[in-house]
C-alpha cells in the first residue's frame, strides 16, 4: 500500500478534534477546554438570577449543572486561585464575623441590586486544608459531576458577591465582583468572554504544549505495545545524521528502531492554528532529504483542525514524508506497519 499520502487523503482520515481519551488525559493538567465547553450553560445560570441572590442555587439545580464545575468558573473568572482560599479559610474569623454569640455561625454581609443581603454560612471555616480537591475542582475531580452542598454553597457566594461585602481588606475579595452583574445579559457576556480571553491567552500555550506532549506519548506508548520486542523506541529521540549542521543528532517527537534501521516520527495535532506547524513544513524537504541520504525514513502524525487551515504548511510535510497518517487508531496501525515493513525490510 501506499504510504505516503497527500493532503486530501489525509484529511479524509482525519479525527479534526481532539479525541475523548486525549481529552481525559490532559484533563488533570488543564480544565480550560471544559471551561470554555460549558461557558454558554454557565452564563445563562448567571442571566436569569434576577430575583434574588439565593435563587443561583435553585438555577444551578434547574439546568443540572454540576457545582463543582460552576465552582471552577467563579475561581476562574475571579483569580482566586488555591493559596487565597487556603488564606481565606485560615483567617475566616478576622473577616466574617458571628450572627450573635448565641449563633456562633459566620455571616457575609453584602449589597445586591442597592439591597443588603446577610448570608450565613452553612460550613465555612472547615478544619484542615480547603484545597482544590476538597472542593472537587482539581483537575482530577472536576470531570467528576458534583451536587451542591454546604461547602460549594459557601464559596459561591464568597466569590460571587465577596466584592460588595462589608470587609474585603486582606482577603482578596474586591475580585469577588461577578454578582453585581447577575440577570445582566450583554455585560456578562462581555465580562465573562473578555475574561476567559484573558485567561486562555495565559494558559493556553502552556496547554497547548501539554497537550502536544500527551499526543506523542500516546502514539509512542501504542508503538510499544503493536511493534512488540525488537524494536527501541524513544520519546524525544535523536538521529545523528551526516551533513547535519548539530553534532547530537536531528530531533524527532518519537525514534523507532531496529539494528542499524531507524525512522523518526513527529507527531502534530493542533485544533487551533499556530506556527509549529509552519515550522515543521519548512523543514520537510531538508529533513527528508537528509533522513534519505543516511539511509533512513521520516513519517508524520498530523490532525487536528488548526493544521488543515495551514494547507500549505501540511502540503509540503505530505510531500516530503514516507509515511503520513492521522491521529486515530486505525491510523496508528498503519504506521505500525510501515514501520515493520521498513525496519525488517
């Protein structure tokens, strides 16, 4: 068969997004894909809650929008990362002071709509660390559905309305300020795009490459398991190469090899477009050149919608690779196979 395949043919073949088991790997680095996933549901909840500061929870519960997932947006949208709420539970008493020495439970006073409000606090403070994972917005729990309970109800409320309580010195709370724009339509959608624009510009490098890595990882680990014993496969491998310009070697995502035979494999999926793609169709021809000339072989994983806008870019790599496939298992096999075909021939 043939593998090495042109643009058309490899788009036909190809996953575009990234696939579900991708997804629930990278899920305990980076929560901002399921965000973004759930931002339209999350600012409708934030729309309707008109009548009254309590009547987000009964909102929540409506729409069966998980409560961990809606605590994750608030901490968010408002920066207020682990050590301010670790910060905020050790120092509770100094901040929220006591309904009456009868009712030792802690209040929030606050203005909502030029109305005072009084919450009590149903858990707040706990004992130990109020952490991420206690609050079920890890990376590891977020994708695990949770109810409200006492405790997410009490955050909710800090960081929805904690800016127009009576006391915000020293804790943070003057970011505590998206529940001034309850049942607001165009300024929450501003205030809430604007800020998730923010926020992925920050990580989304970060996760973008964290992703990247997890991609290769699985192609390699999946080598591992169909080529079986005999073949050395290495993640972030080099191949010293005559007339290359570096005396370590040219580097390739994932080195596979048997004996003398080796082949590098770069692996590329990008759901939106960026350079490293433009990158690696820069130095196709070079590299392919070069593999050839030592007597060894180039192949390419590349998906995802972001590379098939730059048509050009992945064009040239199609041209100038031995081997190219899409980022679904299927494909997978055939690489295995071209790599047995070459490596044992």
């Amino acid at each position: 068969m043939s593998y090495n395949r042109d643009i058309n043919e490899l788009e036909k073949k190809a996953a575009k997004w990234w696939p579900d088991s991708l997804k629930a790997k990278t899920s305990e680095i980076s929560v901002i894909p399921l965000l973004l996933e759930s931002q339209d549901s999350f600012i409708s909840i934030l729309r309707l809650c008109k009548d009254d500061p309590a009547q987000i929870f009964t909102l929540m519960e409506a729409a069966n929008f998980p409560a961990n997932l809606f605590l994750k947006h608030l901490v968010v949208l408002a920066d207020y990362g682990a050590e301010t709420i670790q910060r905020l539970n050790k120092n509770f008493p100094m901040v929220f002071g006591v309904l009456d020495k009868k009712t030792p439970k802690h209040i929030m006073n606050f203005v909502w709509r030029e109305k005072r409000y009084t919450y009590e606090f149903e858990m707040l403070p706990i004992t130990g660390a109020l952490n991420n994972k206690r609050l079920g917005i890890d990376g590891v729990t977020i994708i695990q559905k949770q109810a409200l309970d006492a405790l997410k109800r009490d955050m909710i409320m800090i960081l929805l309305h904690g800016a127009t309580s009576e006391i915000t010195s020293g804790a943070d709370l003057e970011k505590c300020e998206i529940g001034t724009l309850l049942g607001t339509k165009d300024e929450l959608d501003k205030y809430v795009k604007q800020k998730y624009i923010w926020v992925s510009r920050i990580t989304g490098g970060a996760t973008a490459n964290t992703q990247g890595q997890i991609a290769q990882t699985i192609v390699a680990d999946y080598l591992k398991t169909a080529l079986g014993d005999g073949y050395k496969i290495t993640r972030n491998g080099l191949i010293v190469l005559a007339g290359y310009s570096k005396a370590g070697g040219m580097p390739f995502d994932i080195v596979v090899e048997k004996g003398k035979k080796k082949v590098g494999v770069e692996v590329s999926f990008q759901v939106t477009t960026n350079s490293t793609i433009e990158r690696k169709g820069g130095q196709a021809q070079e590299r392919h050149h070069l593999m050839q000339e030592n007597g060894h072989k180039i192949a390419y994983v590349i998906d995802g919608a972001g590379n098939f806008m730059r048509k050009s870019a992945v064009s040239t790599i199609c041209q100038f690779s031995d081997c190219t496939v899409a980022y679904i298992e299927d494909e997978f096999a055939i690489l295995a196979q071209f790599l047995k075909e070459v490596l044992n021939g």
